[in-house]
C-alpha cells in the first residue's frame, strides 16, 4: 500500500535574488585633491538608463566632454561588473565616474545554521 499521507519536508521560500539598482561614484583623484579635499559621490539608480542620463546631462551641464554612453556602460557592466570613465585637463586626472551593480535586498543566507534534530 502506499501512504500519500507523508508530506515532503517543506523549506522556507527564499526570493532567489534581489533587485539590481545601479550605484554611481564620482571619484576626485590626481594632484587636483591635495588643493581641494573632497569625498567620493555616491548616488544609486533603479535604472540603468536613467543613471547613464543623469551622468550625461551633469556632464554637459559642466562642459566636460560626453564620454559616457548608455551602449559603453552596459556593456562595460556586462562584461566586467563595472564601468569606469577617467576625466583629464591637460594630462591630469581630475575625477573617475564608475558605475557598478548592486543587489538590493539579497537572499537570505543560511547562515550556517542546521535544521532542529528533534523534529
């Protein structure tokens, strides 16, 4: 005979992964930072494309150069999990924009802990 009546033992319902949001740093490097201290920038994106266009207007908005553009950083994050862009004047760095996913709200770990014995 066979008993239907035994259940699978049931695990816990883990979301398999987070939502990815798009974290934006402005790093200020080069001899420019020992006349003027500044933090990093950091700025995060539900969207990739809207972080692309919020880098883009800000450079214009700043005549610097449009060296970043939505195809470039894709496929930079694609690729590597990262997209960096370097700005210069006259040979000198001044600052770098990097791009990098992140995940927002994880699955949870385990954490190492064992299932009761006595159940």
């Amino acid at each position: 005979m066979n008993d239907l009546s035994i259940d699978p033992p049931k695990h816990p319902v883990f979301k398999a992964s987070g939502r990815i949001i798009y974290e934006v740093t402005i790093h200020y490097v080069g001899g420019l930072t020992a006349l003027r201290q500044r933090e990093p920038t950091v700025i995060f994106f539900s969207n990739l494309r809207k972080a692309v266009d919020a880098i883009a207007a800000e450079l214009a908005l700043n005549n610097w150069p449009p060296r970043v553009n939505y195809t470039a950083v894709y496929r930079g994050v694609k690729q590597r999990e990262f997209y960096s862009c370097d700005f210069n004047i006259a040979g000198a760095r001044v600052f770098r924009i990097k791009v990098v996913p992140r995940v927002l709200n994880p699955a949870l770990p385990r954490l190492g802990i064992d299932e009761n014995p006595e159940k």
